[in-house]
C-alpha cells in the first residue's frame, strides 16, 4: 500500500466518525431513535375537538378521545370523504396532464 492510499483512507474513517459523533449529539430530544416517555396512557387526559376543512369547504370534526362505534364510525366516514376527494382530485391532474 502506497502512503497516499494510506493517507485516503484515514481521512474517510476520521471523516465518517466525526460525521456519526456529529449526528449523534445533533439528533432532537424527540427523535424515534432516543424517544422515552415516562407518562402512562392512563394519566393523559384530552377532552378538545379538532375540525379539519377540506378543500370543498365543509368542515369534519375528528374525534380525539372517541373510541366509541359512533366515533369510529365517523372518523371513517371523514376518512373516505377525504380518499374520495384526493380521488377526484388526481383525477383532475392526470386528466390535465394528459391534455398537454
């Protein structure tokens, strides 16, 4: 092995570990990878109401503690307005992608 080709290869390891070490104490306090929590499910308490409108205008009310039939029931009945609109709507940009 030549010194240059010694010299090339140091240089990416120092490379690599500078750039896993900088990575690692760069990494957000809630990133998946170092993500604990101490509250238990059974302590958190949400009692509000989230609205969402989509782009027709009318607004859905998404339940966010409801895990009732009822609730369930609406949430997918929410879900499918929206799948049905993202439907229509890529219906509309293939159709205007085509006409060029």
């Amino acid at each position: 092995m030549t010194n240059g080709l010694k010299i090339g290869i140091v240089v990416i390891v120092l490379a690599l570990l500078g750039f896993l070490a900088w990575r690692h104490f760069n990494m957000p306090a809630n990133s998946p990878a170092t993500y604990s929590s101490t509250q238990s499910n059974s302590s958190v308490t949400q009692t509000s109401t989230q609205t969402s409108s989509n782009p027709q205008g009318s607004t859905n009310t998404v339940s966010s503690t409801g895990n009732s039939d009822a609730a369930l029931t609406q949430d997918m009945a929410n879900v499918d307005a929206q799948m049905s609109g993202l439907k229509s709507d890529s219906a509309n940009t293939d159709a205007g992608l085509n006409s060029q």
